[in-house]
C-alpha cells in the first residue's frame, strides 16, 4: 500500500510538474497583458515570464504581445486579441514528435514558424473557429473579428479550410479572406503598403521579430530581475523600448493595411491571343506571352477569369450605417489586380457570379482594398438577363435577386433589393473614341430594352423612358434616358435618365458642376448626376443626387455601358428614396 501511495505521488509530481512547464518567454510586452490558466486565474504578462500550455493569452484595447515559444517560433499579438494555447508539446532531443494546436479567438496575430510542423505539417494547427489553418510555410498574419477570418502570408505558405467548406493554399504575397464556417476562402494579391510618411516608411520596412531589437531588450532589463524592483523595470523598459515600441507598432499598422480582407480566388493566364484559362498554380511565374491576371470569387464552380480589359457596371442599394440608403453604382475594369469572375454555364452571356475591385489610387473619399461581390452558388435568383454584340463586344446584362454578398475592405455592406450588372468583355481603346467626330446621342431604343430595370430602395422596379428628339427639361436638346457628347470638343453635352417606378417620376440630370470631358470618362471617373422624383411618395418634389458611369463599347464605340445611382430625402417626411440601375446605349448622330 505505501508503495502504491508513494508511486501515485511521483507520478502526480511528475504530472503536475509536466503540465507546468513554460513552453515559451514574452519577449516584448506593451500595455496590460494577461494570461488566463484553466483553473481561471489570471497573471500578468511581463517581458520575460512564462507561458504554458492550456493558457489563454489576452492582450488589452492598447496592448502588444510578444513571445517566442521552444520551438524557436514566434508569435505577435495585436490589441484586444484573445489567443489559446490548447496543446504545445516538444522535445529539442526529438523535434519531429512536436505539436502545436492554438486557438485565435478574436484579434490579430503574426507568427514566424519553428520546428513543430518542420516535419509533418499536421502537427502545426490554428483553429480560428470558423476555420482552421495549416502551415505550409514560415511567416503569416491573422485576423478574426465576428465571423470574418482574413489574413496574408509574406514567406512560405499556409492552408486555409472553412470549418464546413472548401480549402485553399494561400502562397506567399496573397491574402485571403472568408465569412463563416460555410464560408468560401477567397484569394487576392497583397497590395502594397500605402504608408507615406517617412517615419512609417522606415519603420514598415524592418520586421516585427527583429533578433537584434529583442536581444537589446533582454541585455536592459536583465539586471533588473528582482521582484521589488518590477515597477522600476517596467518603466525602464517602457523607456528603453521607446523605439522599438514605435518601429513594432508602425510595423504592424503596415502589416494591417496589406493584411486587406476581401475576395478573390483561382489565378488563370491570359495568353497573346488575349483567350483565359486556369492557371494550375496561382503563383504561376510570368513569361513573355502570358501574365498572371487575379480571378474574383467563383461561388458556382463553374466560373472563368475575364480577359483583361473587360469591365462590368455594378448598381445596388447600399444600406450605410451612417448615411442610411444610398443609391450605388459604379464600374470594375480587369487590370491585373481588380478582377471579374463570368460563368457561361447558366443564364444567358457571361453572367457575372464574382468581382474584386482594388482601388489603387489611394483615395480616402472611396478606398477600397479591395471591395469585392459574390454571387449565389447557383442561378435561382437570376432575371432579365439577357445579351447583346454591339460594335463587335458582347454585353450582358442581369440582376441577382438574393443570395448574393458585398464586401467593403472585409466588412460586409448591408444591402436592400437586387445587385444588377453589365458585363463587356472589352473596352473601346481611347484612341478609336478620340478619332470620332461629331455630335452623338448615346440613346435608349425601344426595340433594345438593354438595360436592367430601375430599382427604387423598397425593391420595386420600373421602366426607363425611351430616348425621343423632342425638347427636354433644364435647357436639354431632347428628352428620355440619352447622353449627348461632342467629339470635336472632347465634351459630354447632356444627360438624360427618366424613370416611372411604383408611381413614382424620376428625372436626372447632370449636375451643374459635373467634370463632363471626355477624358474624364476614358480615365475611368464618373459624372455627377441631380434631379427630381415626383408623384407616389417622393410627393410634389424630391431632390434626388447620385453618379453615372460612362464606358465606350465597340470597335468604332459604337455603344456605351452605363450605371447610375441617386438618392434623396424628401423634405415632408423625412425618409429617403433611391434608384439604381445599369443601361447599354446606342450610339446615333445627333438628330
């Protein structure tokens, strides 16, 4: 019996003092960091203490954690970050059975791998809780806020698998993005950091996990290592880390603007002959007849990367938090980083099922970083889709009804009614549209009906007023939905959009002080757009504004494909109204 008692107590001694072995140091610690044990007791997380397998590591709204584990890898913590390690085991003497399994609960991470998983990959995990991940490589980001995982590899490779959905391989200089466990891994390329002063700059370019800054900060304080003196030392080395506090923060802001959270997926090639095919690798290198061109999400499978130059015109309600409903529009073009997904499979013409649009312009009015559309995984909620070949460029058109997802750099915008678009599958060069002379209407025809249908913010929809040659309103030559421009003068003369939706007149003009040059257009800008809707609920008047997208189809442009949006707050009640929607015009001279 006493032996059995005395073997039971090594063997708890050897237990307890196995689960109390440090697994890692902090290496760097800014602001109050704690780690919480599994019986619940919290400690705080000073440079040079302990961690342990089972501890849930929480950094506060300003805190910054370091820690390199015994593995030789290292792990940074952003604010307000909650991280578990669930099981870390490893033995120098046999680094090839070492396991890592941890936990991101919400936050941001960066790690640099080390010999766990150097072996076998399955023994490195991070469970995100929508989705896991798996190193195939050394140095990655991480962030989780809500649903929504994001994050971007800068060395190696990592695995990326919603927990009840697909898996991707995300090579370096990519970033991903999903939303959910069902949620569809998105793939994009990292844009570059859009830092300008020149502290940023400096500091963006040294790394997080500098050996240098971090064996500085062990040589400070390791003389300070008495328990009385804590105060004294964390001070210290709150003053002494200065700088290297600064360059690890700006460091890390950089890695938050390339760390960008929207969509793309599968890389495809564009050959000489400007045809599009899947890339077998999205790293696939460059030669002298091929370039590697971003594809957007594929929520059918059965998708295709449009060539590039193509472009498509987008129209929605957006149901902004702060502004509340605004009538959106606007224009995505294949250049290489934004990207459109076409699936020839359902509907008619190349339906639109995905896009990714990255502003590159570093604009703070509209930056988007990228912004990206989903569509459905199948057409159910397709309509008027339709095409057309005009000057020799097909153009398809059509709404999504439900199922479909907009994203703004990560987060997702609410919506109310249809997302509609229309596709080209190519742009007329602005050398053709700067050779046309003349006066010409860009015009609606009857015969036509290429447009998708108005759609107002309670998801009615209507009907456009045909283009007639008869005097309009505000000075206008004519009157319908039209848009007049002088090619000798390089000038948009006019605009005309005329709407009858649920009772309701809407009529929209250019604004007084709308950029109308041509170059304008060709150099992608939008035109502002003012106006009225009368009758139904807008009442005897509703001041309306919004923007209009201009792009020439054709060979000779012969075409325009055009999207719009306004919104307004009608003065009697207080609610606001919208309309949106996207039209192809026909070009005529003028009458």
């Amino acid at each position: 019996m006493k032996l059995f008692i005395f073997t039971s107590l090594l063997l708890l001694v050897s237990s307890f003092s196995q689960a109390a072995e440090s697994v890692g140091k902090v290496i760097l610690s800014f602001g109050q960091n704690v780690a919480v044990s599994t019986a619940g007791d919290e400690r705080a997380l000073k440079r040079q203490a302990d961690v342990f397998a089972n501890d849930l590591l929480k950094t506060s709204a300003k805190g910054r954690l370091q820690i390199r584990f015994t593995d030789g890898s290292r792990l940074s913590l952003k604010p307000n970050t909650e991280f578990k390690i669930d099981d870390y085991r490893f033995d120098e003497a046999n680094p090839e059975d070492g396991k890592a399994i941890y936990k991101l609960l919400k936050g941001g991470m960066r790690t640099i791998s080390g010999k766990i998983g150097k072996v076998d990959k399955e023994d490195y995990k991070l469970d995100a809780v929508v989705a896991t991940i798996g190193i195939r490589g050394t140095d990655f980001s991480v962030e989780k806020v809500g649903e929504r995982v994001s994050g971007s590899v800068s060395q190696g490779k990592i695995n990326v698998a919603a927990k009840q959905g697909g898996s991707r391989d995300i090579a370096s200089g990519r970033s991903f993005s999903l939303v959910g466990p069902r949620g569809s891994v998105n793939v994009f390329k990292t844009p570059a950091a859009t830092e300008t002063s020149e502290e940023t700059t400096e500091s963006s370019e040294s790394e997080d996990f500098s050996e240098e800054e971090t064996e500085q900060q062990e040589e400070s304080s390791s003389t300070a290592t008495d328990e009385s003196t804590t105060t004294d030392e964390s001070s210290s080395q709150e003053s002494t880390s200065e700088t290297t506090e600064q360059t690890s923060v700006s460091t890390e802001s950089g890695d938050s603007s390339t760390t960008l959270d929207l969509n793309t997926t599968t890389a495809t090639t564009s050959d000489s002959t400007g045809s599009t095919v899947p890339a077998s690798d999205p790293q696939a290198e460059t030669n002298n007849n091929q370039e590697v061109v971003l594809a957007s999400p594929n929520p059918t499978g059965n998708g295709e990367a449009a060539p590039m130059g193509s472009l498509v015109a987008v129209a929605f309600t957006e149901k902004d938090p702060v502004k509340g409903l605004n009538g959106s529009s606007g224009r995505v073009i294949v250049d290489g980083q934004s990207a459109i997904t076409v699936d020839k499979t359902i509907g008619t013409g190349d339906v639109v099922t995905g896009l990714v649009y990255l502003d590159s312009s570093n604009s703070t009015d509209n930056n988007c970083s990228p912004c990206s559309f989903t569509g459905p995984s199948t057409a159910t909620s397709l309509s008027e889709n339709n095409t057309k070949t005009i000057g020799g460029t097909n153009v398809t058109w059509g709404r999504w009804g439900t199922g479909y997802t907009v994203l703004e750099n990560g987060s997702e915008v609410e919506t109310d009614g249809s997302f509609q678009f229309m596709y080209a599958d190519g742009l007329t060069p602005a050398a053709n549209v700067l050779a046309k002379t003349g006066d010409y209407v860009y015009r609606l025809e009857s015969t036509a009906g290429a447009y998708t249908k108005p759609e107002i913010e309670t998801g009615a929809t209507g009907s456009l007023n045909d283009f007639s040659g008869s005097p309009g309103t505000g000075g206008h030559l004519y009157s319908g939905t039209y848009f007049r421009v002088d090619f000798d003068s390089e000038q948009l003369l006019e605009i005309g959009i005329e709407a009858n939706v649920a009772g309701r007149d809407y009529a929209l003009r250019e604004d007084a002080n709308a950029n109308m040059s041509l170059n304008n257009v060709l150099s992608g800008g939008d035109v502002k757009l003012t106006g009225v809707c009368t009758g139904g609920d807008c009442g005897a008047s509703t001041d309306m504004s919004g923007r209009m997208t201009i792009d020439f189809v054709g060979a000779g442009a012969e075409g325009a494909v055009t999207s719009y949006g306004a919104s307004g707050e009608n003065a009697g009640t207080g609610t606001t109204g919208t309309i949106s929607g996207t039209i192809l015009l026909e070009a005529m001279p003028s009458p």
